[in-house]
C-alpha cells in the first residue's frame, strides 16, 4: 500500500491561541514561523524542488516567504549563490534557496519528508 502526501495547508487552533499549519508532513507552529525576503528579481514557484518542475506562479521581487522545510533539488546559481537547497513555501510550491536571504549557505529549516 502506498501513501498519499497531503495536498492542503491544515490550519487547525490549539488552546493557547498559536496556530499549527500542516504543510506536506511538516507541522509548524504559528509561534515559529519566521519570514526570509527574497532577491529584488521576480522568482519563479515550481511545483517540486528542481528547475524541471513546472512553474505554478511568479513571486515579486523582495517577497517575503516562510521556508517550512528544504530538500536537495536541482543546483542553481542565484543572487545568493550557487545551492542545490529548495525551501518549501506553501503545499506543492518550491523556489531555489539561491533567491532567498536566509544568511546561512546551509539548511535553515527541517528537510522535507
């Protein structure tokens, strides 16, 4: 029997007040989710972590994001260097960490399930 990844951001209360999202396996509280600006470029969303994944939509350029896991993926060349680390958005949705000021060359969040 094969597993199915889940397909929607689960936003569900808890008793103090925060905010736990689901996204893909990762669970974030909304306590610690913490925002990174993208390059001054428009940077493209894809639907996968790789330069062969389609395109879902186009970010403006200094967007703010929240990187809710990472994983290995296509090697790209960007505004912050050469990286074969793709940070996870949103469900489903992954841009280069190349485009992305997390002052770190390394993995800033959880890898990807």
């Amino acid at each position: 029997m094969t597993s199915r990844r889940r397909r929607s951001v689960l936003v569900a209360g808890t008793a103090a007040g925060a905010l736990l999202m689901v996204v893909g396996s990762a669970t974030v509280a909304s306590a610690d989710l913490r925002y990174y600006t993208t390059s001054d470029v428009r940077l493209n969303v894809r639907s996968g972590p790789g330069t062969s994944y389609n395109i879902t939509r186009t970010l403006p350029g200094s967007s703010k994001v929240v990187i809710y896991c990472q994983m290995p993926g296509t090697t790209v060349t960007g505004t912050y260097g050469t990286t074969n680390i793709w940070d996870n958005i949103s469900n489903g949705e992954f841009v280069s960490d190349a485009y992305v000021n997390t002052g770190s060359d390394g993995y800033v969040a959880s890898r990807c399930a």
